[in-house]
C-alpha cells in the first residue's frame, strides 16, 4: 500500500542506529528531570521536618491550625474550593478519605501499562517494522477508505521513522509515569484526559479502528481495539469520585463489559466466517480460529510459548465446531452474569471471566507482544483490569461502609459521612507559597512529578506534531538504502549538448547557478520516470531558491535521444513545467563520452529491448565543481525514498548554496 514502506528491512542498521541514538539523547533529559525531582524532594522533606518542629517546640506558623494540613499524603484530594486549586478553603473542603479502591486499581493497572507499552515501542524494529508489520496486515483487508485513514498516518511514519518511533515511547511513558504520581484531582483527570487522546490516536493510526472493519473480526482476537479499552480507562478516571465511592461506576463497568461479552458471542456465533469450521470428511479444517493461532505460533517467541499455540492450533483444526460452540455459551452466559444483581453470580462470573480472558490471550493473542514488533500486551490483559475494576468498585463501596440493595444498585449508607472533616470556625488558609509548602510537601512533590510527566508526553508530543506538519520526509531513508552522498571538491567535467529546442548548452553557461545534473531515459517505463518525480519533489523544495538553481537532464539511451522523445518525456512526467529544467541531448559520440566523464554506465539489451543505467545526482556549484554524488535507487519505488531523496537532495543544494 502507498505510504506503508519504505523499502527497508526493520532491522537496517542505519535506521536502528539513529533511533537507539535519539532515544538515548532523549533519555538524558529524562534523567535530568529525575534528578530535578530527587533534589526536590529531600528539600521538601526537610522543609517538612522543620515545620514538625517548629510546631513541637511551640512555634507553629500561621497553618498550623489547619486541620489535616500536615497529612498531604496520597489519601489527600483537591476539591473545587481548596486552597490548592486556588480558590478559598472552608472545613468541609479537606477530604481525609482515600483513594476509591476500583479507582486506584484502574489508575495505577493502566499507568503500568502504557509504561510497558511505551517501552516495547522501543524495540529497534519499530522505525521501520510499525507500518509493514503491524498496519499494513490489518488495513490492506478493510474498506477504501479505512485504507485512506490508515496510509494518512502511514505515510507519516514511514517518512519520520525515527521521530514517529522515538515519540511514541515517550508520549506512552509519559503517560503512564503521570497516572502513576497524580492519584487525585485535577492532574489525575487531565492524565485521563490526555489517555484518552492519545489512544484514540493509536486506535485510529495505529491499530486502524482495532480491526472492526476487516474480515474475521472477533473477540477472541482482540476486537475492538486493545487501546480502546485504555481510552474507557481514561475517561472512568474523569468522572467524579463520589460516584465511584458509591459503587456507581463499577456496577455500570460490570454492566457494560457484560453487554459488551454479549455482543461478541452473537458476532461470534454468526455463520460464514469460519469459526464452525471442524473435521469435515474425515479431513481436519483449517478455520478461521486455527489459522490465526497457526499464524500466531511463527511468530519468534520461547518455544514452550509456541508448542501451546501449536497445540491448541491443531485441537481447533479437528474440533473447530465445538471450540466456537464453548466460546459463544461462555461469552453469553458471561455477558449475564457480570450483568447479574445477585453477589454470588457476580462472584462466580468475575471468576470465569478471569480464566477465559487469561485463556484467550495465551492461547489465541499469544501473549501480544513477541515478534519484534508487538505494542501491547493486546485486548485481554486491559479488559480484565476493567473487570476487576468493576467488581473491586462494588465490594469496597460496601466496605466503606455502605450495603448494596439486593439488586446491587445505588448503595445506602448506615454511617453519617465522616469523610469530610468540619469545624465550626473557618480554618486558617496558607496563603503565600512558602506557607503552602510548609503545609502540604508531598502535595507540592506531586505536582511537581506530575509536571515532569506532562515533560515527558511534550518530549514525544511535540517532535510527532511537527513531523505530522513537515511534508518534507527525513533524509535518512535514502541514507539507510542508498548510504550518504559522497562529498566531493572536484571540477565537474564539462559538456556541450543541445536542448530540446536545438539551442547549444554548456556546462560553462551555466556558471553562476547551481547544477543538479541527472542521466534519464526518455522512454523507460521504471527507473527515470521514479527519478523525474523525485526531481519535481527536490524542485518544490527549492522553489524559493528557483533563480540559483538548475535542473539539467542528460539522455542516457543511445537509440531513443530525439527531441520528440525528450518533449514527450517531459510532457508525461511533468517536467516541462519547471522553468529551471532543461533536458539535453547530442550526438551519440558526445553523449557517449558525457556519460564516461561521469562514471554513467548505460547497456543497451538485445535488439535494443531495454537499457540499464546506473542512476546518480550530481550537485554542482556555482564555480563548476562536483560538490556531492547521489547514487539513486528509483527502482525502490516507495513514496518514503522518494521523498526521502528529495529532502536530502534539496538539503545537499541548500549547503552549497549557502557556501557561496
């Protein structure tokens, strides 16, 4: 597909070298911030333990009289009117109560997981391996214009690799590092917030829509999207935390993911997409389910890992039937049970849910993340944090002191809300920074981490966001395939030809311009026509600097050298409408010797049925010396090289221009 590759193997050494090396620029920053942070702490710490004893030895500041101003520890939660969200703090605004249990379970479950996530985007196949291997498989099966999005973002990648790849590992980190440090408040919420556009990003670009519109959709294979589910995740952590107190969310969680367990076993039971498939005529059945763990037991991975999957793979081939058949019941009677209202169906369907999804993702998702180029652990391990979310959200909310009605809904309390700690006269607000400091360290600490997070996201963010605007793809594509220009100091041999036109050029008359010269086959139907694209590219580039520069074409076939033919060359591949291009051609004797002078080698095939050229760019300087020599590769045929060769084309221009 157009903008999936860029011709390379994942694993050139050029590419993977430039990646490992910005990532360990990157990483330099990073530890800067950790540093920051470690020095902020020990400073916050002792600015703690000085305030303890100013106020044991009698001297306590203006907040001492604060209630619950010294605990500032995780438990401690920002609410509109706090202090610390810059309004005016009353008594009934300090919250002493912890983190809602289901909450922090899905906030820390998912920070761990993007930060797995983000480092497995660190493997050195992903510059490279990202579109072949992992979009292109599931777009090039979807609709026209599900291929459209996903070679938007292809395209994208395929020509900033190593800012696309290098980004990726941040922003994830990033992400995951800011649910883990910010438990409550408006920092939780905004890491949310961030979550859930990032993901839907890489549900979009990256897993183009989690593979709804491709053939063979199934639950089992990781429908709809695992980073779905890590958008759920982020917008749960929106909500307000009184309707996670109440149980709310969770008993709403349950209900969804039961709908959702549901609506995939109808998907799965539905005839013709190969699941039924079982031993037919005596003769075991390659169906949809046995392909795909087949498919998934080549994958390079530790062999005891692939001898299950080639097990499971060969029981699926004889008894494919009764494998679907055991799936659609257990995902219906599922579905109805985390949907129940009695506890101990609940119980029991929380339970087998955790055996299926463990099930599924070892034996048919293959874990997710072997063969080089895995992101995630895939859908299983996310929905199953969702599930315990659920169920832990509705338990705790009981322990907290509250009972479920018997159908498990609004919960009632049987204790006055002591939650909220309330005096009768209006506590004293810190009002200058020092005080807040004094008051709330570990508070000012989190923020503080949570702004190194927010560094992190932007040390990817920002990088992607600019490469996503520069049409201009990066030069180390053609590095990684044809190698780097050589840098050259020489005098350029010069030439006397004619132009289309029959009027004489020589190399002297274009003295004061810049030269890029080719060799081009007005009638060949790969190479030239690849390389004259490349030319109009390199000339869009370099449209600013249009009256510095010449393009010069030389005819490199001994038999079709005609103006005619030149004309329609230009004609069909659109040269003829830049105003600085001129294509040359001579007598068979001087073009012959043009071609030695500039090591060209061009072989003519039997009877004239094909000629061979070695293609290369030479930039030439305004006094008429060879500056640098590109050896092209148009056969490549990608829209990453081409690109690629023109930016570091136009580039290489730029330098010599600048040099005069």
């Amino acid at each position: 597909m157009p903008g999936m590759s860029s011709g390379l193997a994942p694993g050139n050494s050029t590419i993977v070298s430039a990646f490992q090396s910005a990532l360990l620029h990157q990483a330099v920053v990073v530890v800067a911030l950790l540093v920051l942070l470690a020095i902020a702490w020990s400073v916050l710490k002792s600015v703690q333990l000085r305030s303890a004893l100013d106020s044991a030895g009698g001297s306590a500041g203006p907040t001492a009289s604060v209630p619950g101003a010294a605990f500032a520890s995780a438990g401690e939660r920002a609410v509109p009117g706090d202090a610390r969200a810059g309004g005016p703090m009353t008594g009934r605004e300090i919250s002493t109560d912890p983190e809602p249990a289901g909450r922090r379970l899905l906030r820390i479950s998912f920070g761990l997981l993007w930060v797995f996530d983000g480092i497995l985007q660190g493997q050195s196949s992903m510059p490279l391996g990202m579109t072949t291997r992992v979009i292109e498989p599931t777009a090039s099966a979807s609709p026209g214009w599900v291929q459209h999005v996903a070679n938007f973002g292809a395209t994208i990648w395929s020509d900033h690799p190593i800012a696309a790849s290098s980004a990726s590992v941040w922003i994830q980190l990033g992400i995951g590092l800011w649910l883990l440090v910010a438990p409550r408040g408006n920092w939780s919420r905004a890491a949310g917030v961030v979550s859930v556009g990032w993901g839907l990003v890489v549900w979009v670009f990256g897993e183009v829509f989690g593979g709804l519109f491709s053939p063979g959709v199934s639950w089992m294979f990781g429908a709809p999207g695992a980073v779905l589910f890590y958008c759920l995740a982020g917008a749960l952590l929106v909500v307000d935390e009184h309707r996670w107190s109440t149980g709310q969310i969770g008993r709403l969680l349950l209900r969804g993911v039961g709908l959702f367990f549901v609506a995939m076993a109808v998907v799965q039971a539905l005839p013709g997409r190969g699941f039924w498939q079982g031993r037919l005529a005596g003769v075991p059945s390659s169906g949809t389910l046995a392909a795909m763990t087949k498919t998934m037991a080549a994958t390079p991975q530790p062999h005891y890992v692939s001898s299950w999957l080639s097990s499971f793979g060969s029981f699926t081939s004889e008894h494919g039937f009764a494998v679907n058949l055991f799936v659609v019941i257990a995902l219906a009677a599922l579905g109805l049970g985390l949907a129940s209202r009695r506890p101990l169906v609940l119980r029991w369907a929380v339970a087998a849910s955790v055996v299926l999804c463990l099930a599924d993702w070892v034996l048919v998702e293959d874990l997710g993340f072997f063969g080089g180029t895995g992101t995630d652990p895939n859908s299983m391990i996310p929905l199953l944090v969702l599930i315990l979310t659920g169920y832990v959200g509705v338990t705790r909310a009981t322990e907290r002191g509250e009972v479920l009605s018997p159908e498990l809904e609004l919960p009632v309390n049987l204790e006055p809300d002591l939650g909220w700690v309330s005096e009768p006269e209006a506590p004293v607000v810190p009002r200058t920074w020092r005080e807040r400091v004094r008051a709330r360290p570990v508070y000012v600490f989190r923020v503080m981490a949570a702004l190194s997070a927010v560094a992190v996201v932007l040390l990817g963010g920002a990088p992607m966001a600019l490469a996503s605007l520069n049409g201009q793809a990066d030069p180390i594509v053609y590095r990684a395939l044809d190698g780097t220009p050589s840098r050259l100091d020489v005098v350029a041999p010069g030439f006397v030809l004619h132009d289309g036109a029959g009027d004489v050029v020589s190399l002297v008359n274009l003295r004061g311009k810049v030269v890029v010269l080719v060799f081009l086959d007005p009638v060949a139907t790969e190479g030239s026509p690849v390389l004259a694209q490349e030319l109009r590219r390199t000339a869009s580039l370099l449209s600013v600097d249009r009256g510095r520069v010449e393009f010069v074409g030389v005819v490199a076939n001994p038999l079709y050298r005609s103006s005619d033919a030149l004309e329609a060359f230009d004609q069909v591949e659109g040269l003829d409408s830049l105003p600085n291009w001129i294509y040359l051609s001579g007598q068979a004797r001087r073009l012959a010797e043009v071609w030695k002078s500039y090591r060209v080698v061009t072989h003519v095939g039997a009877a004239g049925s094909m000629v061979a050229i070695n293609y290369q760019a030479f930039v030439i300087d305004a006094a008429g010396n060879e500056r640098f020599v590109f050896d092209d590769n148009p056969g490549s045929g990608s829209a990453a090289f081409e690109a690629s060769f023109a930016a570091a084309l136009a580039t290489s221009v730029r330098q010599v221009l600048a040099a005069r």
